[in-house]
C-alpha cells in the first residue's frame, strides 16, 4: 500500500494532502498508456504501485519550489500544472505545462529547477527518487521508457527555443495550440477539433514570450481569419487545421 506523504516537497505545499492508492489502481488508471507505466507488466505495475502515493493538488497549490532538494518524481494524472521560474527583477518565465500522463523527474539536478504550480484541480502519482531509481535498476525496459521520454522533452524544448527566437505571434499561437490538440487527441484517442485550455493568456504570453495583450489580439486575429472560434475562454475550436498548420510551419 502507499504510503503517507514525506518528505521536502511537503515543507512548502501544506495545502497539498495525500491519499494512498487503491490496490489495482495503477492497473486500471485511465492515462496508463500515455505514462512511463505503460513500459510495465501487471505485475512490475503492482511493485510500482507499493510505493506510489496519490495525491490531490488543488489549484493554485504549488507541488514543489524551485531550489528545493528533488526528493519525488511525479506524474500528472489529472489537471494540468505549469512549470514557473522567476527572475530577480520578478520576470516569469513558464517553461512549460504538465498535463496527464506527463512525468516530472528527468532531471540531471538534485533540486527543483523550476516551481511546480497547479493551474487546475489537479492528481499526481508521487514516487521518491531512491525507489523509482531501484525500479529503473530492476526493470530496464523502465529506463528506456524514460531515455524515450527525455528525448522527446529535449525536441519539444528544441522546437520551443526555435519557435520563441524566429516565429511572429500568430506563428508562435497557431503552433502551441496544434500541439495541445495533438496532445489532447493522443489522451482522447481520436482526433477533435476542441481544445481544452487550462492555462490563462498570462501564462500562455509567459510561455510563448510575449505580452497578455499580444496573446488576446492574436486570438482575435486568428478567429477574423477563420481558423479558430472561441466558444469560450478556456476552450479553442479549430476550424481550419490545415490553415493553423501552415501558419505555423511556414517559417519552420
């Protein structure tokens, strides 16, 4: 059975309780196939499950700090947590957003890089560092699950830098948004064209380096110009994606 929460993370996140998993709830979790787990026999799962704790994070809680000894890897089961480090003059930076299915722990470093902050009502499966490392050790096929992973964050952070440093506004727009709906498609399993957004427009202007103000003139621009609608804030539907994705590869 899982344990009760410990640990640093716990010193900053008071407002974060934890549960323990239920047996077999690893077996049956509904984003099983998008995390590192799926690498696993049932029966590897259930050994990873003895040392899982389930815990609910509430929105606006924050799971970790930046600087903070790393003692836990997490993966996201439900919500959506954004990835924040601030500068001494108090700019922000939102490097990324977690959602489900996603793994928080590749990291070469011993502390938290970034703070960890819950923009949704959100669920992560919570493993310390020293058992996910003993299980990597056991179960190969675990660890290159993991090398997959971190090779795919490292294109997705390529592609980010190249989008930041060359593409205009409705460039940089048009990409995050296709690569949500792919993302929400992969958890769906079938393709839509209505896409949850969880982040507001300041996080998505901290994110793709812009201003809130540029972020809601380009929504609009991209609406006037047929490829979205906006049936409501935190949701896009895309009319047009072969417009959308020829907006955002033609300077790629």
């Amino acid at each position: 059975m899982s344990r009760p929460a410990s640990g640093p993370e716990q010193s900053s996140t008071t407002s974060v309780p934890a549960e323990g998993n239920g047996v077999g709830e690893c077996l049956h979790c509904s984003i099983r196939h998008l995390s590192v787990c799926s690498a696993l026999s049932c029966d590897e799962v259930q050994a990873l499950e003895r040392i899982t704790t389930s815990m609910p994070v509430p929105m606006g809680a924050t799971l970790a700090r930046s600087g903070e000894p790393r003692a836990h890897v997490f993966t996201v089961t439900e919500g959506a947590l954004r990835l924040v480090r601030t500068l001494a003059d108090g700019r922000r930076q939102v490097n990324g957003f977690v959602l489900p299915g996603d793994y928080l722990g590749l990291s070469g470093s011993d502390h938290h890089r970034y703070d960890i902050e819950a923009i949704a009502e959100s669920r992560v499966c919570r493993v310390p560092t020293s058992q996910m490392r003993d299980l990597r050790q056991r179960y190969p096929h675990l660890e290159r699950k993991l090398l997959q992973r971190a090779c795919q964050e490292l294109d997705a952070a390529q592609d980010n830098a190249l989008a930041l440093a060359r593409l205009q506004p409705p460039e940089r727009l048009a990409d995050f948004l296709l690569r949500l709906a792919a993302r929400e498609a992969t958890l769906l399993g079938r393709q839509g064209n209505r896409v949850s957004l969880p982040m507001g427009r300041g996080d998505i202007a901290d994110h793709l380096g812009l201003t809130m103000e540029t972020v809601s003139r380009t929504f609009t621009k991209l609406r006037q110009q047929g490829l979205i609608a906006l049936p409501h804030l935190n949701v896009v539907e895309i009319l047009d994606f072969a417009g959308l994705q020829q907006l955002a590869n033609d300077q790629l």
